[in-house]
C-alpha cells in the first residue's frame, strides 16, 4: 500500500507551525486541510486529551462563529498523535493567509473564562474530559510561536523537507 501523504512529511525536522497539509477539490471547489502543529513531534510530550478535547470545543465554536470564516469552516478537530489540530477550509489558501486568524482563535482559547461550551452531558459524549487551565497555558505557548513566527531561521509556514 502507498503512504498517505501526512505519513511522508519527516516528523523529526518537523517543528510547531501552519503547514498547508494538502488541497483537495471537491466538484468545482477546493478544500485546504491545514496542519496547527502546536508541539514537536516525538521530541517534546504530545498533549493530553482533556486539554485537546477543551482546544477542540472552543476552537469549534470561535471557528463556526467567525464572521469571515464560519460558512468556510468545513472542519476542526485533534490530530491522533495529539502534536496539533486539523483545520480544513473551503478555499484555496496559503498558511500565511490564515496565520490572523489562527492567531485570533488561539487568543480566543487563552482568554477564555467561564463555561466551556458544549461540555455538559447533553451536548458532548465525553464532557468531564475537559481542561480549561490547561488548554489555556497550550493556547499561549502556541501563541509565542504564531506571534513571532518570521523570527524563527527555519520556515514554520511550509513543510520541511
């Protein structure tokens, strides 16, 4: 069987970042999955599902309410190896195009206070596995990342190679 192509990005060069992952075209339309790699891949601790699953529902939720991005958003969730999120857009972007508003959600996550949404029994099939604390510390790390992502020598806007 021949690997998929998330499988052939070398995850040992690979650091936190907005990676395009791949564009697919849908009929007439294109679908641009992106990569928020918030940690480094088998080199720093990945993160816990509590956190994740609070990144996962706030990120959701500011994403589906964005004024200039909600009827794009096609989908929002956690990546298995839990080093980062899934964004995938309907559209035809570039990481540089979408880095204010990954910044934006992700100041959403570190200043959020109160109740996070959807997590009671009603609305979530695993609401008690949440942690708000926690989701908030990750948001700001990833923050440093976004905010000064020029700075750093290697790209953190492409995949390396």
């Amino acid at each position: 069987m021949e690997k998929i192509a998330s499988f052939t990005i070398d995850h040992i060069k690979l650091q936190p970042g907005v990676y395009v992952s791949r564009k697919d075209k849908v009929g007439d339309s294109t679908v641009t999955t992106f990569d928020l790699r918030m940690t480094s891949p088998n080199e720093e601790p990945v993160m816990n599902t509590a956190e994740m699953h609070t990144i996962e529902h706030l990120g959701a939720t500011f994403l589906r309410n964005h004024k200039d991005f909600g009827d794009k958003t096609v989908y929002f969730g956690p990546m298995g190896c839990r080093t980062g999120f899934y964004l995938l857009l309907a559209g035809d972007y570039e990481s540089k195009d979408i880095l204010p508003l990954v910044v934006e959600m992700y100041e959403f996550v570190r200043d959020f206070e109160g109740e996070v949404p959807g997590a009671s029994p009603k609305d979530c099939g695993n609401y008690l596995d949440m942690n708000l604390g926690m989701a908030k510390y990750l948001a700001a790390k990833y923050l440093k990342v976004l905010t000064h992502i020029d700075e750093f020598p290697e790209s953190r806007l492409v995949y390396p190679e």
